[in-house]
C-alpha cells in the first residue's frame, strides 16, 4: 500500500505542474511569418490568434489571392511554433516520458 500512496503523490504532483505549465502557456505569444516577413501572425497559448501585420505593399488591387496563402503560411508557421513549445514545456514537465496516445494535455 506504501507504494500506492507514493504513486498517488507522485501523480499529484505532475498534475499540479500539468496545471501550471498550461497557465504559463496560455500567457505565451508566438508569432509566425511569411513573405520574407511581409506577413506576421501572433498567436497566444490556447491558439487564438491576437495579431495580424500585413506589408502595405500587399494592399494592392488584384493581390489578395498572394496575401490570402500569405496569411495562412504565416499563421501555420506560428501554430508550428506554439505546438513545439508545448510539446517542450511537457518534456519538462513529465521529465522526458512519453505519455500514451490520448494522454496529451
């Protein structure tokens, strides 16, 4: 029964730092770029978009399909980023185990 307690203490304490590793990530911002940064998107924690920056000269009649892949190269590129922090700040958190499929917080 020892060994028992010990888990349940030990799984505790990983969810206590499951709990303040996604407040910390929420508070994060990344941010994406495209076109050679004529196009920026940030993006916070939970994946909300909070900023757009477009190049004025984007901003031209018959450009829009240009900053349309633009937009979504730039927002792609900050959703990579987000994702390789979280995953960073899991390795942290879980030492380096790997967590079984559907496990993921």
């Amino acid at each position: 029964m020892k060994n028992f307690a010990s888990l349940m203490k030990q799984a505790q304490e990983m969810q206590s730092k499951m709990s303040a590793m996604q407040d910390s990530m929420a508070q994060m911002e990344v941010t994406g770029s495209s076109g050679a940064g004529m196009v920026t998107v940030t993006l916070n924690g939970k994946g909300e978009m909070r900023g757009l920056k477009i190049d004025e000269s984007l901003l031209q009649p018959g450009e829009g399909e240009i900053l349309e892949d633009l937009i979504i190269a730039a927002h792609n590129d900050a959703k990579a980023k987000l994702e390789a922090a979280m995953a960073e700040k899991m390795k942290e958190v879980t030492g380096g185990l790997s967590l079984p499929p559907g496990m993921g917080f």
